[in-house]
C-alpha cells in the first residue's frame, strides 16, 4: 500500500526584480566580463530562470546573444505556474528552491511580474501558456495563448461549445473538448471561427493527445487514431474490446507518451494517490503494465498528461510522476519503483491556507526546457 508522507519546508523569501542569489555577477569597469563566446555555455548551466533572465540583463550585448530558445534553456527545472491568494494572480514558482521567481518577463510591461485575474492559465505548450478569462459572462471563455518568453499573444476565436480540457500541437492546433462527450472543436491561431466535429454514437472521448504529430483518442480504454477535416472525424481503432479479465486497473484514466511512445496514465484514490502507467504493445493490440520509465519522469496536470522529461534531468526524481493536485500549490510525487506518494505544497508569500475552501485554481506545469527549438 502506497504510504503519504507530507513534507514542510520554510525556503528563503523571494527577491527583488532581476535578483538571485546565485545569479552572475553583472559586469563593470571592476570584474572582467566573461568572453563573449562563454556565455551561451554559461546559460545552458544554469538551472534558475532567475539566474537565465539576471545574466541577460546584465547588458544589451547580453541580451542579444542570449535569446530565450531551447538549447539555452536545456537545464532549467520544470516549474509550477500558481496562484497567489487571495487576489488569484499567478507566478511561477521553483519547487527545488521552494520560492517564488521575481523578475519581469516580455509582458511584465503590461501585467506586472503576474498574469491579470481576469485570466487564468490551463495548459503550457511549446512556450505558450494558454490562458482562459475568468469571467463568468464569459463563458464559454475566450482563449488566448501568450508565449512566457517573447510575449507573443495569438487570439482564438470565442468557443462555441463548453469544454474542460485543451491540447496544443507543435504547430498550434488548438483541440478542445469534454471528457466522456462525443463533440471535438478545433482551431488554429487566425482562424475566424471554430471547427465542430462530432463522433458516431455510442463513441465518447476519455482523453486526447498529441504525439509525434498523430492525434491519438482514447475511448473506453481503447486506442484510435483521430483525423480531423472542417466538420467531421475519422476514428481508427488500433485494438479491439476489452473483456473484464484484461481491463486496465483504475478509477481514472489519460494518455501520456514517452519518447514518443503512447502510455496509458491511470489513477486510484485509496488511502492515498495510486498511479499506474501502461505501454501501448502494437502487435498485441493492447495495454501493458510497466513499472520503468527508463530514469524518466512523467508530469501530470490536474486535468491531464502534461510532458515526460529526463532522464537524468538535475533536480528530479526518475521512475516517478509528478502530479498537480486539486488545491492550490499542492502536488504529488509517486514512485513507480516501490508505490511511494509524497504530498508537497508550495510554500509562498501569498499561498492559500491547507484548510481552504477557495476556488478550484490547480497550478500548471512550466516546462522551459521543452519550448519549441
């Protein structure tokens, strides 16, 4: 049986804008700057944000050779977007450090170091945070998809249809839809008007994904391969039914990939969280219990599969899943080698009381490493 270990930590207050503790010094006429052909080795080291974004205010040549990109971000810890209570503006918060990040991103010129209340974040993607407005003479709301690093904003078209979960593409599709409905809206950034498509009864989507640039859906634990056109969908079934004796075990299930691999993510709720993953075995037609990611790490949002990182990767635990939990900064880590769970929380000026009963507000994985290359 799995067992819940619930962990406190006290880490050091945030700082000021553009200040960390162990950020580069900024050069000046006393301490040499490091050669100009050093700094992009020097970026990639780094595992804070904060340092990244000190180092590249440091000096307009700085800022220059160091543009926000992939290979510059290889090293930066995955991250958790969270609201501060009781306003509901979100940060970003560091869960090794256990602080806030403090330092003013390409939109900070508008919004301040937060996102808005007006609007709150459902997913990250290839660098873009997609975000929903909160208003509920909004709804369904209007999306917008703001990227962390450049500030680039790319406006949806109003939804005609509620939804609960959103999936982007590499070349940013937007698939909306409602698990355990038949209906899938999708759109790309300047389309004027979303595309419905409904499934043949009695099909209803569970879960929807993207991977190595196939949708794939799974409906009633069974695989398929979803293609869409302006108005309708094609589901091809990848394997047939499943008997009581062969079914998955679990309460909840999602898609997930690694390496480009489909999973099936499931969950239970005992005495605390359980999580099992499954392979998809293609000559079988089926789903397979496996115990190893390969010193990999999955990371679940609320809603959701959320990305695989590692292995390897500084600061992180391989072989486990790090899963976002309904209350405000609380999240999971659940190894897949003995069935451990520990319960953490983000402790931060501004965090909710662990007796709350604010609105549902679960913090959003930020993966600076994956941003679009």
């Amino acid at each position: 049986m799995a067992t819940e270990k619930r962990r406190r930590h006290h880490g050091p207050p945030a700082v000021a804008d553009g200040a960390s503790s162990s950020s580069p010094p900024a050069p000046s006429s006393d301490t040499p700057s490091p050669p100009l052909d050093l700094l992009p080795d020097i970026a990639r080291r780094l595992t804070s944000l904060e340092d990244f974004f000190s180092l590249c205010a440091s000096c307009r040549t700085y800022r220059a050779l160091l543009p926000a990109s992939r290979p510059l971000l290889a090293s930066q810890a995955p991250l958790l977007l969270v609201s501060l209570y009781p306003s509901f503006v979100e940060a970003l918060f560091h869960p090794r450090v256990r602080r806030l990040h403090r330092f003013r991103l390409p939109w900070g010129h508008a919004w301040g170091h937060h996102l808005p209340p007006s609007r709150h974040t459902l997913l990250y993607a290839h660098g873009f945070l997609v975000t929903a407005t909160t208003a509920a003479a909004q709804y369904p709301p209007r999306l917008l998809l703001l990227h962390l690093f450049t500030g680039e904003q790319q406006r949806l078209p109003k939804v005609p249809a509620p939804f609960s979960r959103v999936i982007l593409s590499d070349d940013l599709l937007a698939v909306l839809f409602l698990p355990g409905r038949r209906i899938v809206q999708h759109c790309h950034p300047g389309d004027a008007l979303w595309r419905v498509a409904t499934a043949d009864a009695p099909h209803v989507f569970d879960d929807l994904i993207f991977v190595g640039g196939t949708l794939y859906a799974l409906v009633r634990l069974r695989l398929a391969i979803l293609e869409l056109s302006e108005s309708s969908l094609e589901l091809s079934f990848l394997g047939g039914e499943y008997d009581e004796e062969n079914m998955p075990v679990g309460e909840r299930f999602m898609l997930g990939e690694c390496e480009g691999e489909v999973l099936l993510i499931s969950e239970e709720h005992t005495e605390t969280v359980v999580y099992r993953v499954f392979r998809w075995v293609s000559v079988e037609g089926k789903w397979a219990t496996i115990t190893s990611l390969g010193g990999r790490t999955l990371f679940l949002g609320f809603n959701g599969f959320a990305a695989c990182v590692g292995p390897d990767f500084p600061e992180i635990r391989g072989d486990c899943i790090y899963a976002a939990g309904r209350r405000l900064g609380e999240w999971y880590e659940y190894s897949l080698v003995d069935g451990t769970c520990d319960v953490c929380y983000a402790e931060y000026a501004g965090a909710p009381p662990l007796n709350s009963n604010s609105p549902l507000r679960p913090p959003v994985w930020v993966f600076p490493s994956l941003m679009q290359a």
